[in-house]
C-alpha cells in the first residue's frame, strides 16, 4: 500500500525546484546588466548585414511535413518495446501488432495520395 507520506519527497522536490526557479530569475532581473543599444538589440547573421525583416512567411508544407515526421516517428517508437517483448506476447501480441502496423501504413498511404509529402 502506499500512502500520502510515501509521495512527500517527490513534493518537496517540486516545491525546491520552483523556489530555486524563482530565486535565481529574480537575481538575474535584478543583478544582470540593462545596457541596451541600438548595435545590441540588431540581429545578427554571422557578420553578414540584414536585409529586410526576418519575419518571413514560411509555406504550410513545411510545417505539414515536419508535424507528419514526428506523427510518423512517435508510432514507429511503439515497435522496439514489441520487439523486447515479442515472445511473452505470443501470436495475440503478433495480431495486434499487425492491425497497429496496418493502420500506420494506411494512414501513410492517404498522407501519400493526398500529396502532403510533396514540394512544389
């Protein structure tokens, strides 16, 4: 059984992190420098001068694709725990695998025909 008591370490942990946050956010507001200038607050690109604003609009697809690799890469994760575990599953961990991997690849194949993944 466990108890409150058992979860007080784990509290005083939280409440020491945020305290130790706070303290050394307010030191740094407080001791740090304010010197700002004109050349201080300019962007700087390795030396090379700014043109224009570096606000630009980047194209939807960018992103569309990036949050797909991530979809794509965090289900894939789910097969090197099945892999350890292949044997104690037996043949209902096989099937079961099976219909995650197929709805994985039909999932894929309609981000495929509906030409997400395509830079044009």
């Amino acid at each position: 059984m466990t108890t409150n008591a058992d979860y007080l370490p784990i509290l005083i942990q939280f409440v020491f992190v945020a305290v130790f946050i706070a303290v050394m956010l307010a030191l740094s507001h407080y001791i740090g420098p304010r010197r700002s200038s004109k050349n201080k607050d300019a962007s700087f690109e390795c030396g090379i001068a700014q043109h224009g604003n570096a606000r630009i609009p980047f194209s939807v697809k960018y992103f569309l694709v990036a949050i797909l690799f991530v979809l794509f890469d965090v289900e894939v994760i789910f097969l090197y725990p099945w892999a350890v575990n292949f044997r104690e599953m037996g043949m209902d961990g096989f099937w079961k695998m099976m219909m995650f991997m197929g709805l994985l690849l039909i999932g894929f194949f309609y981000v495929i025909k509906k030409g997400a993944l395509e830079w044009e």
